[in-house]
C-alpha cells in the first residue's frame, strides 16, 4: 500500500529582508541613518503596503532591493534567492516603478513603450494590452511632454507591466492622480493580485492602502514598527471608546463631578469616553441617568488606519484637531473650540462595581 505524503511546508516568501542597514557618508547627508535593522516580508500574491514618513527609508528600501543603491549590512531574498547576486536572472520576474519616472518628452507613450518591447523581444500586442490596463490607450499617440503628472505615473506602471512580471515593486504609483485615476489605479492593482501577481506598495495615501492592501509594513526612522494584515493591525490598535454628548450642555461641570466622585478619570478636552470593558459604557450612563444627567449621544468610535500610522510613527497630535502642530501657535480662531455637551471619560475595569 502506497502512502501518498502532502508537502504542508509553506511556500518562501516573494521578498524577504532581514536586518537591512544603511547609512549615507556623502557630503550632502553625512552621517545619515536610513535604515536601521528593517525587517520586511512579503508573501505571493499579496498587494503588501509600505508606509512610513517622508525620510523614513522607504524608497532607500526598494532601491537597495533593486540593486540601484547598496546596503552597509543586512540580507534580502526575493523569490528565495539572494539578491543583489541573483537579480540579473530574477529581471523577467520583476518589474519596478521607483522615484519620478522620466521619458523622452517627444515620443509618444505607444512609442515608448514599443522601443521598450522591442529591446526584451516582446510583440506589438504587449504594448496595446498595457496602454489599456492603466487607460492610457486613448492618448497613446500624444508626446510625453504634455502628459500630466498622473499621466505619466500610468506610463510608468506600463513599463513596468510590460514583462507580465510574477513581482511588482510602485513607489507612490497614484502620485499626480485624480481620485477618478486613483480608483482605477487600485481596481487596476486588485486585478493583478488576483491573477497571482505579488504587489509591494510604497505609498502615503493611507485611506488608499486601507482599501487596497491586504497586509503591510509601517517603518519610522528606517525601522519597522509594525507588520502584519492591515485589518488585524488597526483592530490590536483600537480601544474600546464612545463619545458621550449630554442633552444639556449646561450639565457638563455637574457630570463631570458625578464621574469623578465615582472613581472615574476625565481627561483632556471634552470629546471622547475612553473605556475598558464592554459594560463600561452602560455603567457611564447609568452613572448619569441616576443624577437625572441624560445624554444625547453615545457612539462607539474605532481607529482608522491613520489614526493608528500617526501614533506608531510618533507623528500623532497628543491634543486638538490639528496632527503635527504645536495648538499653542495657533490663532485663537484657527483653535479647536471643545463642545461643553461631550466628555472625555477614562473608565477602569472595576466601574461595574
């Protein structure tokens, strides 16, 4: 009797990178730490976001990888074979779009695109297929020099689309895009993905990444933060909070006093209920509707994936309506005012009691 034997090893991820390091020594950024031990894994068939501040060491990653810049230490695989070594045969299976694309201004993007075919042996009917992908196929025939930003960024992912790679690596592709281009752009994305295609994105639309990505990796400071399903990181993110709104702003001071007798913290400006528990939020309530303090609203509020980026990355406002601005240099108009009907309420587990 034969045994059939299942291989249950999981496949090698597309990217692999592990303690990459960088530090500049030019003149221009002496002494600069880019990257910082970043770690990073991609599996296929994902559509995997990179996100992290201006100077973060994004786009130093994907050049390291692509063998445009050099690493001071650290090691990276892609396809389960190490690069930079191996990236000379790993070509075909990569296609790439990093930093601001540039073109001749007087050829036509089907021209481009043609000579672009012509130098790997690929057919005419390649060049038609990617021009309709990223909806270019109707000014194909117009000089480069008067697309748009958003324009060429499409003629950019056409090129790189070109090979039908198995990895494509976009550094910022919805750059210049209106949100109508913006949208095909990420059903453009999705498609691929889900004809096996391994996306890495690079990008600073968060709403954007939100939508599209199924997984990512947030650097700061060239390190990583945090990775994992996008859905999985803002929910470890998100603490259970409502906003409590009274019915009568003049009871604010009157609430307030109750809670605290009751052993509750209120902090900051007068917006949210920060609870801990699933009951919390009923103890609130009934705290005040015992003292005849009715409440208007009671909404619970989740994180987004910007409010989550903002706090990992340090760049989170501690206070006020204004992220990454000192609120004490504001005008006193530009100033958030807090509404005197809503509280901010810290509730401790034992509140129930």
């Amino acid at each position: 009797m034969s045994v059939t034997h299942v291989d249950t090893t999981p496949p090698s991820p597309v990217i692999e990178i592990t303690g990459l390091r960088k530090r500049y020594r030019s003149i221009r950024r002496p002494g600069t730490t880019a990257l910082d031990g970043l770690d990073m894994v991609v599996h296929r068939g994902q559509i995997h976001g990179f996100l992290g501040p201006n100077g973060s060491g994004k786009t130093t990653t994907l050049r390291i990888l692509l063998g445009l810049a050099a690493a001071d230490h650290g090691r990276m695989r892609v396809f389960g074979r190490p690069v930079p070594q191996c990236l000379p045969e790993l070509s075909d299976r990569i296609g790439a779009v990093v930093e601001s694309p540039r073109f001749f201004g007087s050829f036509t993007a089907r021209l481009t695109l043609s000579l672009l075919a012509g130098t790997i042996g690929l057919p005419d009917v390649r060049v038609e297929e990617v021009l309709t992908a990223v909806g270019l196929r109707d000014r194909a025939d117009e000089p480069v020099k008067g697309y748009s930003l958003g324009m060429r960024q499409r003629l950019a992912v056409a090129s790189a689309l070109l090979k039908d790679p198995d990895l494509l690596i976009l550094d910022e592709p919805t750059n210049g895009m209106d949100p109508a281009g913006i949208r095909e752009m990420r059903e453009m994305m999705r498609g691929l993905a889900a004809d096996g295609m391994t996306l890495l994105v690079s990008s600073h639309l968060l709403s954007e990444v939100e939508q599209l990505c199924d997984t990512m990796t947030i650097v700061s400071r060239g390190r990583r933060v945090t990775h994992g399903r996008v859905a999985d990181i803002v929910a470890a993110h998100t603490s259970d909070s409502v906003t409590v709104t009274l019915a009568d702003a003049a009871e604010g001071a009157r609430a307030a006093e109750v809670l605290r007798r009751a052993g509750l913290a209120i902090s900051g400006r007068a917006e949210r209920v920060e609870v801990s528990g699933a009951e919390s939020p009923a103890a609130v309530t009934r705290l005040l509707s015992d003292k005849g303090i009715h409440l208007s609203g009671l909404t619970r509020q989740a994180a987004d994936l910007e409010t989550v980026f903002l706090r990992l990355t340090g760049t989170a406002p501690v206070d006020g309506r204004y992220p990454q601005i000192d609120h004490s240099l504001l005008p006193p108009a530009a100033r958030s005012t807090p509404d005197e009907r809503e509280l901010t309420v810290t509730v401790s587990e034992g509140a129930e009691s």
